[in-house]
C-alpha cells in the first residue's frame, strides 16, 4: 500500500510539474555548449542552485549569475536587466529551472529557456564543469 501512494504522488507531481511550467522552452546541453563556444553577446546563464550544490561545479561563463530560485524574484531584475535578453536557467535536474524560467516569463522576459536536465544533463552529456580544482569532465566509463 505505502509503494502503491508513492507512486501515485511521483506520478501526480509530475503531472503538477508539467502543468505549471507549460509554455517553457528547454535548451539542450549541446546548443547551449555551442552558444558558449560561439561567445554569444546577448547570453546569459542563471544558475538557480542553493550554495551547497554550487561547490560540485558550474558551468563556466563570463555572463554566469548565480541567484538561489527563493530569491530569485528580488534580485533577477538587479542582475539581468535586458528583458529581450537569452536566458538559460539551471539548477541540479531540471525541476526548479523550469518553474525559474515561467516565473521570469511572467516577470516579463522573452528569451528565457531551462537546460534540460539541468547540470546533471549536462555532465551526463560530457561538458566540462568549472570547479575548485579546474576544468572536470566526467569519464565514460563513470557514466555507466
């Protein structure tokens, strides 16, 4: 009975999550990769994730804005204030930076777009991460 109600709430979580975020685009790590290599004026990149997470790596941009999603709202517009601007959000898997990019499509912006799978789509992909120690890529065979 108890597995039978925890599958009933991932599925209607996911159901909620759906909903609520209808109307976001997504942006794979591979364009998003290319739009870093092409050093894409207008781009930036909002890492959505609490200062423990931050500590395993980041995605490397000079653009590179780093507001939690419970500020998000107060500080976005200090930070980014070209609302025309292209606006990739990410978080650990996803679920947050779909509910940032609605939230700054109601706030008003036009270009915004959440990595798929947030960062863990993004290693998975094989795309560096910045971190204290330099440049890390996770390896093939750490995938499996």
């Amino acid at each position: 009975m108890k597995q039978f109600l925890l599958i009933c709430s991932l599925v209607f979580s996911t159901f909620l999550l759906a909903e609520q975020t209808k109307g976001v685009n997504e942006m794979t790590p591979k364009v998003l990769f290319e739009l870093i290599e092409k050093d894409v004026n207008d781009l930036y990149i909002l890492d959505i994730r609490e200062p423990d997470q931050i500590g395993h790596g980041e995605i490397f941009h000079l653009n590179l804005v780093k507001i939690t999603r419970g500020y998000l709202e107060f500080k976005v517009e200090k930070e980014i204030a070209d609302k025309k601007a292209r606006i990739v959000i990410y978080c650990c898997t996803g679920k947050r930076g779909r509910l940032a990019a609605k939230t700054l499509q109601e706030m008003g912006y036009t270009n915004v777009y959440s990595l798929k799978n947030g960062i863990r789509g993004w290693v998975e992909s094989g795309f560096p991460l910045d971190t204290v120690y330099g440049e890390v890529v996770l390896k093939e065979t750490l995938k499996k």
